[in-house]
C-alpha cells in the first residue's frame, strides 16, 4: 500500500533541540540512553533486567546458578519445601560478600514474611571509619613523599646552579673574574674547622700513647699538650701504625722536646692507618688530638647525613604501611604494657602505669603453681600503690600454669597494685587497643615524620650528625646494663641498634666472661645465660661499651694501681682485663667506657655502703671512676667520667621517703634512682639522663 504522507530518510546524526513526537511504532537497532525520566503508559516487556529483585526461585540451587556471584543490594525469594502457607512467597535471601546469604530469624526459622532488617550498624560504621583513616594515612603519606620528592628537587636544582655557575665563571674571558674565581676556590679551601678527636689524657708516666683513630691519607691532625715540663717533656716515635700500634707502617720522624708548659705541633698522615702511635717521655703530660677539616668536607658530610635521615624517613613510611594493612585486618590488638617479670616470693606487683577511668587491662601469668600460686588484694593506687584508690575485689587461686584475666579501671591511677602468693610465677600486663586508637598512633608517627622533613632542612651541620647511625652496638656490665634502661635512650642519641649483656652483681672483669644474666624482658630472666665470649660475637656489632665499678667498689676489692695485670683482683686489674680481653680478641674494636654516677649510702645492696664513704679497703667511688678513666687513657680508649661530670650527688640522688624499705623499693619524689643506686626508668629520669649523655659522647667521637 502507498501511504500519501511524505517519507525521508537521513544517513548521519541528527539532533534535535525541542520535543519529538512519534505517532507510530518505533524500533531502535543500537542502544539508547535516558538522560531523566522514562514513563511507559503500557506494559514494559524486557528479557533481562537489572534490579535488586532477582525474582522467586524453587530451590537454592536454581537461585546459585542463575546468579552465581550476586551484586550488592540484590535480593531473591526461594520457595520453602513442604510449607502450604497461603500469606508469603518464600524464604528472603540477600548478598553478603557476593554469595547468597538465607535469612533467619533469632530461633533460626526462615524469614518469610515481615519487615527483615540486617543487624550491621557497627559493622558498616566500623569499615567506614577504617576507609576513612586509611584514606586520610594514605593521603598523608603521599604528602611525605612528595616532600622528599620536594627535598631532592631542591638539592639538584642548587647542583645545577652550581655547575651553571662555575661554568659560567670558566668560559668568561674577564681576566678580572677568573683571579677573583681562583681566590674564592683557595678561600674555600683555606677554611677548616677543627674537631677533637681524643679529649685531653694525662700520662701517667713515660709510656706509648695509641689512640685509635681511622686515619686516611691526607688527613691532617694538631697534636695539644698541657701540663708539660719544659725541657723534660718529650714527644717522639710519632707513627702511623695498625694492629693496635704494633705494625709500624709511616714514622714521621718528629722527636720534640717541649720547651714551654703548653703548646701543640700539626701532622699529615701520608698513607691510611688505624692507629696513631707516639711515645711521652715525662709524667704528668695531657695529650689532645684534634682533627682539621676543611668547611667543604664538613658541608660534604652534612649533606650526607641529611640524604641519609631523607632515606631513613622513607623506609619509615614504607614500614608504616605494611602496619596500616596489617591493622586493617584486627579490630582490637593487645599493647605489652609491662613485659613478663618473675617473682622470686610472695610480694606486692605495684607496676607504674598511666590509668585512665575505662581503661582494660588482661593480667596474663605463666610458670604458676596450681592450687597453691594464689593473686589478690588487686587495686588501683597512687603514690607508689601507697594510697589505695580502689579495690577491685578480686582474689584468685590459680587452677592452671597459665591463664589470665581481665580488669577495667573505674577510676584514673597512676600504680596498678597486687599481691603474689608462691614463689617463680611470672606476671605480665597487657592493654587491648581498638584500631581507631592504633591508627590515631600511627597518623600522628606520619606527622611526626613531616615534621622530621622540616627538621632536617634546618639541622644541615656536622654537630647534629650521627655518625654511627644504624651501626650495632654490644653494651656490657652489671645490673645496669641487666636492666638496660638506658639502653633504649643511648640507642634513640645514636641512631644505633643496642643489646645489653649484663652480669648482674658482677664487678669489671666479670664482664668478658662466657655467660651473663638474661634480662628482664626475656623468658631467662634472672638466670644465668651461657654465651662463649669470642672473637665471633664481637665480629657481629660495631661498637663495644663498658659501664661498671659499683659492684667491684662494693665487693670491697683494693684500688691497685697501673702496674696490676689482668689476673691480679684489683680496680686496675679488672679494668685492664676487660680492655685487653676485647682488644686480643678484635683489635680494631670500636670501645667507649663510661663510669657510674654517685650512689646512696643508705641502700639495700652492699651492707647499705655507698655515698662518699670508702669501703674496707680505703677506696671510694671516686677512687674507682678515677682508676677506669687513667686506664682508658693508658689504652687510648674514650671514656664518658659520668661520676664526675653527671650531676648526681648527695643533694639530688638521696632516699625521699626513708619509710619505704625493701630491694628496688620506689624512693618517693627520687628521678634519678629507683633504689639510691639503679637508674629509674623513663623520659627525663635517670634512665635518660645516663643514656642520653652517653650516647652524645660516643656521637662525638
């Protein structure tokens, strides 16, 4: 039939601006897209359609293989087998993870009918909260990158200067500028700085001086004397020299006699060496030895060191994602707050720590007695567990090994208190954290590196370098070092990573034996540890430290003097056994001493003996720092004379409160001592003080 209304055909794109009507049928081969509302008037017939509703299915199985791996939001109805109910369709099932989940109510019966609702508030808020933290971290670690990036950018931008500069200054032609350039260039030069290498070391008596230096060649050294006799002192055998001054590789030929008290003469090393060897004719004499350095050097090693706290910051972050994803699988993880202590009888446990109301603790104990290892009178308290805040009414009788149990703080405390009934039970406390506290932890580490980023950019000198950064260091000595407080404060000054080995109750020569004592923060604390003390451990750390004198002041040993060999039980004798045991073994060893501070005379070790008294044989502590230094001095070896220049004293380290007794019982109001003698734990205590200290010194040599 031929219809009378006109027909056009149109080959390309058409678009129209205003509405189009359709009088008749309409079929659209391609696809269409609705940019608002649709209205069908009709019936909508579609073979596939993508809504929640997946429709009512027979059985399970029909509903899996029509939807294998379900969309969130979808939802289907399964006909229930055997039900001749009129008023519902089937069992709800709904996606969870992309599998189909059926629906049950509380009794576990199927949902039906009803108005279901899915109980995953706190679930959903929780992963929120985590995405939105995870986003924040990532952002700000992009940040950090991106300084670092900045960082670099800079320093090359100014090495670009630089060459565009100098090339500058080579190609002019202005004679002028060229003298003026080679100026600049011998100025430069010129500069040096100079930095004390061995401080000042009197000489007991005529004998050779060997310090141990890492000398290359080039270097340049001004040898200070003091405290000289004209025409008497004399200063000869000067050598660059390895094997602790016993292979001779340059003699310098310089043979001085002194002729005034004090004065200082310069040296240039010719080849590398690890020793610089000279002989004092005289007594009395103090030997300084300073490096010179030119600025550029000194500029060379700042730059240096910044790139190098750059790289540290990096692997930080680096580190702090594998965290942020493994703290992303946990919602609560348990913080050791205080690791496992042994109780060696039935005692009061008062461990300090900082107690907010709300606050959980688990009490874990281990290596308990059944039946007879019995925990009560479990408190909240203040002033050492003095004053009791709280009972929390618990007493319990152990029935197993191990177990633990579970308190929370109704109140704020500064000592969490209980008493241990049976001897060798082992206690350790631990505070469960939620991921939110964890991630807060680890957002304010991310800004804590930033601010590092900044730091650094200011702190571009040689004095804020750690020159032994990431190097390892074996501490030893006595139940300092057992307790190793101050091991983590000397390790934060140096950058290092630090180990204590420390033979508790053990006087100097003790320490290079083949077994110590294991630390408190091991499962072998107290007991005695076998360690063959080798050339193989030595080899494993880069710097050797030696703390002590207390227990040999204490033991009652004689003073000696330096003509004591290492098998003779004196002060002298034990020192020189340490230093030359180390020495044999590793000649090369990296070895730093440092004395002990003053130690009360009142405390509940040694018979009560200590302040400024002397022991039975008429020595006193003084006595003793001043034996370690001379022989350090003797060696070559620096040593940190902490008793003499630490500041603690009978005005400062002094039982505050006289009424508390008992070993390591808390002296009231003390910061330097737990006991009158061992250093109290914590950021601006005695701890810190001793390991900060020591580690600046070793920072500066």
């Amino acid at each position: 039939m031929n219809s009378s209304i006109p027909t056009e055909q149109f080959d390309g794109d058409m678009a129209v601006g205003r509405d189009i009507t359709i009088g008749g049928n309409s079929a659209i081969r391609g696809s269409a897209k609705i940019g608002h509302n649709l209205i069908v008037n009709g019936w909508l017939e579609a073979k596939n359609i993508k809504a929640a509703n997946k429709g009512l299915f027979k059985t399970e199985e029909q509903l899996r293989d029509a939807y294998p791996t379900p969309e969130k939001g979808w939802w289907a109805l399964v006909a229930v087998q055997g039900s001749e109910a009129t008023d519902h369709l089937g069992q709800l099932y709904i996606s969870d993870g992309k599998k189909w989940v059926a629906q049950v109510d509380s009794s576990e019966n199927p949902v039906l009918k009803g108005n279901p609702t899915i109980e995953h508030k706190v679930y959903t808020e929780a992963v929120d909260q985590i995405t939105t933290d995870l986003t924040t971290v990532i952002g700000d670690v992009k940040q950090n990158k991106d300084q670092i990036k900045q960082i670099r950018s800079t320093q090359a931008s100014d090495s670009v200067k630089y060459e565009t500069l100098y090339t500058q200054l080579s190609n002019t032609t202005n004679a002028g500028l060229q003298e003026a350039g080679e100026k600049i260039y011998k100025l430069e030069s010129a500069i040096i700085t100079k930095r004390t290498i061995i401080s000042p070391t009197p000489r007991p008596a005529s004998s050779f001086f060997i310090p141990q230096i890492q000398i290359k060649e080039g270097d340049r050294f001004i040898i200070r004397y003091s405290n000289a006799t004209p025409g008497v002192t004399r200063i000869n055998n000067v050598a660059l020299a390895n094997n602790n001054g016993a292979n001779v590789i340059k003699d310098l030929q310089i043979d001085k006699t002194v002729t005034e008290e004090s004065g200082s003469f310069e040296i240039t090393a010719t080849t590398d060496a690890t020793h610089l060897r000279m002989y004092v004719i005289g007594a009395g004499c103090d030997i300084t030895i300073d490096e010179l350095l030119p600025i550029s050097e000194k500029i060379n090693r700042g730059e240096a060191h910044v790139n190098k706290r750059v790289d540290d910051i990096t692997s930080i972050q680096s580190e702090m994602r594998h965290e942020i994803s493994d703290l992303a699988n946990r919602l609560e993880i348990q913080q050791t707050i205080i690791s496992p202590t042994s109780r060696p009888d039935s005692s009061f446990f008062i461990p300090q720590i900082q107690i907010k109301e709300g606050d959980r603790f688990i009490i874990r104990y281990s290596n308990a007695t059944p039946g007879v290892t019995r925990i009560n009178n479990v408190a909240l308290a203040n002033n050492n567990g003095a004053n009791v805040i709280k009972d929390l009414q618990i007493d319990k009788t152990v029935t197993e090994e191990s177990g633990s149990f579970e308190i929370t703080a109704t109140t704020d405390a500064t000592h969490l208190r209980m008493y241990v009934i049976g001897a060798g039970c082992i206690l350790e406390v631990l505070k469960p954290s939620s991921l939110t506290s964890r991630l807060d932890e680890v957002y304010s580490l991310s800004k804590s590196n930033s601010d590092n980023i900044e730091e650094i950019k200011q702190k571009n000198t040689l004095d804020d370098a750690k020159p032994y950064l990431g190097k390892k260091i074996l501490s030893l000595g006595d139940s300092f070092t057992y307790m190793n407080y101050y091991g983590k404060f000397l390790a934060k000054e140096t950058g290092c990573v630090q180990r204590g080995r420390g033979v508790n109750g053990g006087h100097l020569g003790t320490f290079v034996g083949d077994s110590y004592t294991g630390s408190p923060n091991t499962p072998k604390v107290g007991q005695n540890v076998v360690e063959p003390f080798t050339e193989e451990l030595l080899n494993r750390y880069d710097i050797i430290t030696v703390m002590g004198g207390t227990n040999d002041f204490g033991g009652h040993y004689p003073l000696g003097d330096m003509n004591d060999g290492v098998d003779v039980d004196s002060i002298y004798g034990h020192t020189r056994k340490v230093i030359e045991k180390i020495l044999s073994l590793k000649p090369d060893a990296k070895i730093f001493f440092c004395t002990q501070p003053y130690r009360c005379g009142n405390i509940a070790f040694h018979g009560g003996l200590g302040g400024y008294s002397a022991n039975s044989r008429g020595v006193t502590l003084e006595d003793v720092a001043s034996a370690i230094v001379r022989c350090c001095g003797f060696y070559g070896i620096p040593c940190l004379d902490f008793y003499h220049t630490g500041g603690w004293n009978s005005f400062n380290n002094k039982v505050m409160n006289p009424s508390v007794t008992g070993v390591y019982s808390p002296f009231d109001g003390n910061i330097y001592t737990v006991d009158g003698l061992h250093p109290r734990d914590g950021v601006g205590n005695g701890a810190d003080m001793l390991g900060t200290a020591f580690g600046k010194f070793i920072n500066r040599h």
